[in-house]
C-alpha cells in the first residue's frame, strides 16, 4: 500500500510521534511518503532521508510573551481557517496524483478531502478529545469539543494514542471526554523510544539536569532563558530542539544520566519519558496560557 503520513507542524510532538507509525509500516514493506511544513518536516528528515517528502501549507503560529494565549491565538484564526482550506485543496490534488491507500493525518484538521472519488482511507490522530480552556473562556469547552468531534467524524478512524482503561491512561481525561466519537481507535503511547529498554537507574550522575526546550516562540526562547538562568549551578545540559537534532542513542544516553529532567508538559513528551521509565524524574513546566499543558503539568506534579 500506498500510504501518506502528515502531522502538524506545532512544535516538534506531532512528528516525534509520528516516528513508530512510520516505522511500522516500513517494516511492513509499505510505501510511505512524508508530507508536513517547517521544522516538523525537517526533523523527519533527518529520520528517514530515503523516503520521498512533500511540502504542505505552511502553518505559521506564534505564543504571546504573557501569561495567555487567547488573544494572541484569536487574532490569527483567520490564518489558521485559511491554513486549513489550503490543506485540504493540496490534498485532494495529491490524491488524484499520488493514489494513495491511506492518509494519517496527526491533527492537520484540514487533511481530508471533500470529494469521494478515489478517497483512501482516512486516519485522524489525537489525543484531545476533551478539549480544556482557560478558565475564563471554559464556557466555551462544549462547542470547542462539538468542532472537533466533527473534523474527527469526518475520517474513518480516529487513533488516540493512549491506553483505553483509564487507570493507566497517560492523557486522562484529554483522551477520555464523556461523549466518544464511533471511530474512536486506542492504539496505545506512541513514542520514537518504543524499542529501547527502560532506563537504568544506576546510570544516574547526581547534579545532572538534561532540559529539553520546545514550543512556539516567544515562549521557546523565554523557557531556554528561564532554564539557563534557574538550573546554572547544576551541570546543565540544554536540548534546544532545533536543528541539527541529537539521535535518539544521544538522547537516550542523556536521559539515562540525568538526575533530572525539565522540559515542556507536552503530550508527546510525556509518552517519551513514560515508555523510558523517566517520568518520575521529570519536572514539567506548562506554556503559560496553554492550557493541554498546564493540565499535564498539574496531572504529573510529583
């Protein structure tokens, strides 16, 4: 089969997680080709530079410098709605070029096409399926859920990556909203660390802090800043996220020294330090105003 995996290009977790489907389908002798924008691209690149890519519209976001995002996410929906027209245009042109199988599309809200002729099978990713809002706007949580359920039911399946049960859920009530959509799929944490074996704990080195930044900016570079600034008497290791990327054995080698580990409380990285045993060695820092994340950090608080 013929198949095309695009994730959105929203800091680097989207891809990350991206990385095991990608990997499964090549052991399966599958064809795959990558499609995303900007640094998600490029990083996927760097993991498979054989397989052949695709530029899609360019999804360019930006955090404000305060303590919310609601403003400043607001003001540019009129390019999120045109990012999203724009996804759907190229893919529906990409079908009737490429003939795709199966299109895996990790919350590209817009990758589904409108027409059915010559539709491949259609694979949402997520694991919002409960959306959280500041507390100001939390009114508004039943029509954003009501949004959301309709891209997910517009596909045939939607994969949540997570464990169904509850009790070992990692997104806990992210991943489990009252009311599921009927092609909702637990496929279980997705993390590019899958095959490794969990961390050692007599490998630690004491004062040892790994901080792996991540994010939009302007909240990247002030994290970077903060971290450097608070953690400068420990030996500090910084993983600024961006390019060129250290490899998984680099970053495994890290997590297995480290006494501690600070980063953002995104999703993806909680998977990574779950499947390696190094949660409870993770401080989680939310982006100010993101409110997935600082539900994370509040669920993870150790």
């Amino acid at each position: 089969m013929k198949i095309f995996v695009a994730p959105l290009n929203w800091g680097l977790g989207h891809a990350s997680r991206c990385v095991p489907i990608i990997r499964r389908y090549l052991c399966a002798e599958h064809e795959v080709v990558i499609g995303s924008d900007g640094a998600a691209l490029d990083f996927l690149k760097t993991y498979f530079p054989n397989l052949r890519t695709i530029e899609l519209p360019h999804l360019d976001l930006h955090y404000s410098a305060g303590k919310s995002q609601v403003a400043t996410l607001v003001s540019q929906l009129p390019h999120i709605i045109k990012w999203i027209q724009k996804d759907g245009e190229v893919l529906e042109r990409l079908i009737e070029k490429e003939h795709f199988d199966v299109v895996v599309s990790d919350n590209r809200f817009g990758l589904c096409p409108k027409k059915q002729i010559n539709r491949p099978y259609m694979v949402y990713i997520t694991h919002q399926l409960h959306i959280i809002l500041p507390r100001l706007w939390r009114w508004l949580e039943p029509l954003a859920e009501w949004w959301h359920r309709g891209i997910i039911e517009r596909y045939d399946e939607c994969w949540v990556p997570d464990n169904e049960d509850i009790n070992v859920s990692l997104g806990g009530d992210l991943s489990h909203p009252i009311r599921l959509p009927q092609n909702i799929k637990y496929i279980g944490p997705l993390s590019r660390f899958e095959s490794y074996p969990l961390v050692n704990k007599t490998t630690i080195e004491k004062g040892r802090v790994v901080a792996v930044i991540s994010g939009l900016e302007p909240q990247r570079t002030l994290f970077e800043k903060w971290v450097r600034s608070h953690y400068s008497n420990n030996d500090l290791i910084v993983v600024d996220g961006k390019s060129p990327y250290p490899s998984d054995d680099e970053l495994y080698d890290l997590f297995s020294r480290a006494e501690k580990i600070v980063s953002r409380s995104g999703y993806s990285s909680i998977m990574d330090y779950a499947v390696l045993d190094v949660l409870s060695k993770a401080e989680l820092y939310p982006t100010p105003g993101q409110s997935e994340q600082e539900y994370l950090a509040r669920l993870y608080s150790f």
